[in-house]
C-alpha cells in the first residue's frame, strides 16, 4: 500500500465546500423569511394591549346588548357597489342616520380604506367603490344622532358575491 492521496478522494476542501453551501441555504431562507415576515404584516393588533385589555369587559357588555337588540345588517358588494341593509327584529327599517365601514385585509395594512355611505332609503345605505379581490374584515358602525346603533364586523372574500 501507499500513503499517497488519491486524485478523485474526499479532502477537506470537499468538506468546507459541503459545509459552506449547507449553512448558505439556511442563512438565506432565514433572511428571506424574516424579510417577508416584516414586509407583510405589521403585527400590531392593538396599540396598547394593556388598555385594551381594560376596556374589554366593557365594549363585551356593550356588544352583548346590540346583539340583544335584534338588530341586524346585511352586506353586500356588486362590482363596484357597496350596500348594506339595517333592519329590526320585527323586518322593519332600523332608524340610523350614519353607517360607515372600515374594510381591512386579515393581513397586512396597505390595502385599507374606510367607506362612508350614503342613505338611500330608510336603512339602506350605499356607496361606490372598487374593493379588490380577496379576504376582507368589515367593520360596520351605525349611528342615530351620533350614538352608535349597530357595531359589527364581518369576514368575506369577494367570491362569495360572484366577483
């Protein structure tokens, strides 16, 4: 036997190179990852979780009690039209002069945008504008000389009205 290397054997420059490459790939999908995770949602759900948790009992009780109102509001998106129908329990008009949505993505923020509309009949209100394709979460606040009637929120994707 001979103590000679063989041309085609395993150094330890085949290692390093091994090595390299493998803690490269991970080191890059880290960045990439992180880079995504910080571009695309701003994680802020609330500006202050400890006043906000202060105030949840109370904006529960609040909501409780619009619920037992038996009020309620219908959604709807056609094409670049916005609608929403507020009636009582009993299918009659509900008496709000105001209703304002806040449409938010479930993630991200870049695309939000607050809608006021219009009354066009006694509980029914409208406005015109392009909602993007997509998953949204509605925010909807009816007021009657400026106490809040109805606050609800929603979640849709706009498929679900044929868009």
């Amino acid at each position: 036997m001979t103590a000679k290397a063989s041309a085609n054997g395993f150094t330890g420059k085949h290692m390093l190179a091994i090595m390299l490459a493998f803690f490269g790939v991970v080191i890059s999908v880290n960045f990439t990852m992180a880079w995504f995770a910080n571009s695309s949602w701003s994680g802020l759900v609330v500006e202050n979780t400890y006043v906000a948790s202060q105030e949840f009992n109370g904006k529960a009780a609040a909501l409780k009690a619009m619920a037992a109102s038996g009020i309620a509001g219908t959604l709807s998106v056609r094409g670049d039209v916005v609608d929403y129908d507020i009636r009582n329990r009993d299918g009659s008009p509900a008496a709000v002069d105001d209703v304002t949505l806040t449409f938010r993505r479930p993630v991200g923020d870049r695309e939000d945008f607050q809608l006021p509309l219009g009354k066009t009949g006694e509980g029914r209100f409208e406005a015109r504008h392009q909602v993007l394709k997509g998953d949204w979460i509605v925010e909807i606040i009816s007021r009657k000389g400026g106490a809040v009637v109805m606050h609800e929120a929603t979640r849709f994707d706009t498929a679900e009205f044929g868009q």
